[in-house]
C-alpha cells in the first residue's frame, strides 16, 4: 500500500529517532544497518531534509540528525512526502474514473479501508514506532552501533 519511498523513509527516521542524542549519522551508515540502497536512500533523506524533518551538515562530522520531535512526527505526514493518498487515488481495480457517482464493485469497501489506514497513519507518530523496536525489521537499539567517532 505504501511505496519503497515511505516505507524507506519511516524505517530511516524511526533507525534516527533510537539514536536518541547521538552525533550526526551518516547515510551510508543508515543504508547498510536497514539494508536499503544508498543512492535511494540519499534521494530520500534529501527530501526529509528540504521539507524540515531532517537536518544535514556536510563534512567529516557530517551526516542527518532528526530536526522534528518524533512525538510530533505523523507517519501521514511522512507518507505525504511520497505517497498520494488524499482524494482523487486511484481506483483498486483500475478504472479510470471511480468515485462515489460511478463506483466500481470494490469502490466503498477499498475507500473505508483507505480512509481507516489514513486515519492510523494520522494518529501514529515517529514515536509510537520508535517504542517498538525490533518490529517489522526495524533494528532495536541493541542492533544499532553508534556512529564512529571521526578520528583525529
């Protein structure tokens, strides 16, 4: 239901929010401890970054850092970002035109479903996912090393 892109993006943000108040985190450190992709991770990180969700800085302390308050964080607010899941969504069985006028066999069932997932994705923030670790392949905090401490 969620594209690679959401699904990346809240795995990557709930990994940075058991981080509690470390230093800056490194993309490729994030990509190899979720096993996603590097370069489609960046793209990813970019976009949390340019809508205010992320910080970065550049340069041998650089990385990503939460900037928002993960308790204050709406997983619907991270989906936005990727996914189109307000009106006008596409039709489950592929009709081009389906509404509550012409609707198609599945229209109302699909649409109260869509509308209670949106609903969960309102009402659950970065946070509830960061209190339980381990789930859905998200690593716990035992499985997150901290980030190496640049040398010099």
């Amino acid at each position: 239901m969620l594209s690679s892109s959401s699904q990346y993006a809240i795995r990557a943000l709930a990994y940075l929010a058991r981080l509690d108040d470390r230093p800056w985190t490194l993309a490729r450190q994030i990509a190899d401890d979720l096993a996603i992709p590097p370069s489609f991770l960046s793209k990813i990180l970019q976009t949390l970054t340019s809508q205010g969700i992320l910080e970065s800085q550049r340069g041998r302390k650089g990385g990503f850092r939460l900037k928002r308050n993960p308790e204050r964080l709406t997983l619907h607010e991270v989906v936005e970002l990727f996914d189109r899941l307000g009106p006008g969504r596409l039709c489950v069985l592929g009709q081009r035109v389906c509404s509550d006028e012409a609707a198609c066999p599945l229209h109302f069932t699909w649409k109260h479903s869509v509308n209670a997932f949106i609903h969960r994705l309102q009402t659950t923030t970065l946070g509830d996912v960061g209190r339980n670790p381990g789930l859905g392949g998200f690593p716990s905090g035992r499985d997150i090393e901290p980030p190496a401490a640049p040398a010099g």
